[in-house]
C-alpha cells in the first residue's frame, strides 16, 4: 500500500493534469481552418451527450455543466500562465461548484450570493500570495475575472431549468449558439470576403454574419417559438440577439486569447481546441437568455 503514498509518485500524477499553458494547434490546410472531421465527430458527440441529459433527467444535465465547466476553470488557468498568472484553480473550482449548486437547489439568488462569497475568497486568497503587491493584485483580478466569466455565467444556464417549459429553454440556450456558428462559418466559407474585426478575429466576417442571423432565425422559431410557446415577436427577438451576442461572446475570447499570446484555450477537443473555445458564445448567451426569458414568460 505504501506505493500509493509515495510523495514523488504523488508529485508525477499531478503533473500529467496540473494546469499548463496551450499547446499551439496542429496546422490545418483544409479551407474550413480546421480539422473538419474531427471537429463535426467532437461535435456531435458533445451536442448527443446533452441531448442525452435533457431527455433523461435534468440532473444529468446539471452534472455535465458542473464537468464542463470545471474542465474550463482549468484551462483558463493553464491560459493564464502563459502570461505569468497564477489563478488558485482548487479554490475556484469550489467556489463555482458550490455557486452552481446553490443556483440549482435554491434559484438564482442565492447562487449570485454564492458567487459575491467566492469571488471575495478568491480576491483575498490571490492578495495573500507572497508574490509582490502588483503580482498579487493581477492574481487576484484574474481569479475572479475566471470565476465571473465562467462559474457566474454557468449559473444562469443553470437556472434555467427553474423555468416553465426548461427543457425548451435548455435547447434554445444550446441549439441557438450553435446555429449562430454553424450558420456564421459555412457561410464564411462559401461567401466571405469582408472582416468584422480582421484584428481580433480574421475568420469572422459580415457574410458570415448573415448567415448566423438567418439559421439563428430558423432555430429560434423551432426552440422559442415551438418549444417554449412565445410569440413570433420574440421569435425574431432572439434570433437577432443571439448572433449578436455570441458574436461578441466570441471576439471577447478571442482578444483574450490575443492578449494572452495562445490560439486556442486548450487542446483537448480534437479539431476544436479546448472546451472553452466551444463554450465562449454560449457563456455570453446564458445570461442574456435568462433574462429574456424572465420577461417573455412573465417570471421578472
């Protein structure tokens, strides 16, 4: 028994999943810009698993957040070393389990005060670091910059499900985002001549655009319309915010990425990068639905 004690063994496991900085992506040559195989098999497989969760039991869906998220905890905190910054992942991944299940058991506000706690311990926990005064203050920041960004925004995902018709509202949440960037990078590749932001992100451009507005439109009046039972006003309502706000869900990751000097968040998704380079628009989303929601069921 004593092996499984053994301080170096110990040490050797850690290392082989402790945060790291990104590996730089393997070069694609396909006009797509990425491995098309292996990120519609990723795809697929991880649109099944929710829909699997979703027709099952909610709770499963609640699971897959919580690994989902704490996936992207740790990849934002490799993404952060790249620049020097050190992120206390356990304490922030507690923080955001403990944030998502309150959301879970008992709504939205205590799981907001759940997150104003943990953002607190995390401040005070990167402050206290013997790092330097400016080295603790950019910890600090960063720490609840990750934990705002992906535990806060997780929550409201989450409390959709308090919801009438949550099952209905749970798809649009998941399908819309996707349709945004499906609809946005088949119509790149057929049609796009003219950058949003050729700076911050070369591949998105205004046909794109257009075409992430048009399937958004098309998702929405089977998610919102037929699923959740709202009018044809919010229908097209939530087909134009959501390119819209996935859009800036994206380039906000992306300039992120730029300051950082990393491409992709991670590496673990074979021809997608990391699970935060698939959840950076949805991330946006969460909120905005929720919201939305809120007001086109009469819950606000």
């Amino acid at each position: 028994m004593s092996q499984f004690y053994d301080a170096g063994q110990t040490s050797t496991i850690w290392s082989r999943f402790a945060p790291h900085p990104p590996k730089p992506p393997v070069e694609s040559h396909s006009r797509a810009g990425r491995n098309l195989p292996a990120a519609i098999a990723t795809a697929v497989i991880l649109l099944s698993l929710v829909a699997l969760s979703l027709v099952f039991r909610l709770e499963l869906f609640l699971v897959l957040v919580i690994v989902f998220l704490t996936i992207g905890m740790w990849e934002i905190t490799g993404a952060f070393m790249a620049r020097n910054i050190r992120i206390p992942l356990i304490a922030l991944s507690i923080g955001q389990l403990v944030t998502l299940l309150g959301t879970w058991f008992f709504g939205i506000g205590v799981g907001l005060l759940l997150f104003l706690f943990a953002t607190g311990i995390a401040m005070l926990w990167g402050l206290g670091q013997a790092n330097g005064v400016d080295r603790n203050f950019k910890d600090a920041i960063a720490g609840s910059f990750a934990l705002a960004w992906i535990g806060l925004s997780g929550c409201f995902a989450v409390g959709l499900a308090d919801f009438p018709h949550a099952r209905a509202l749970l798809i649009s949440l998941i399908l819309l985002p996707v349709a945004n960037d499906t609809g946005g990078w088949l119509a790149g590749i057929l049609f796009g001549k003219h950058p949003i932001a050729p700076k911050i992100s070369p591949k998105k451009s205004w046909e794109g655009f257009i075409g992430s507005l048009l399937l958004s439109l098309l998702v929405a009046w089977l998610t919102v319309g037929i699923g959740a039972g709202l009018s044809a006003g919010w229908v097209v309502a939530f087909g134009v915010i959501t390119p819209i706000i996935a859009t800036a869900g994206d380039f906000s990751e992306s300039m992120l990425k730029r300051d950082l000097g990393i491409k992709d968040m991670g590496s673990i998704f074979p021809g997608h990068g990391g699970m935060l380079d698939r959840l950076d628009s949805l991330l946006f989303c969460a909120p905005t639905f929720y919201f939305l929601f809120s007001i086109g069921l009469g819950t606000l």
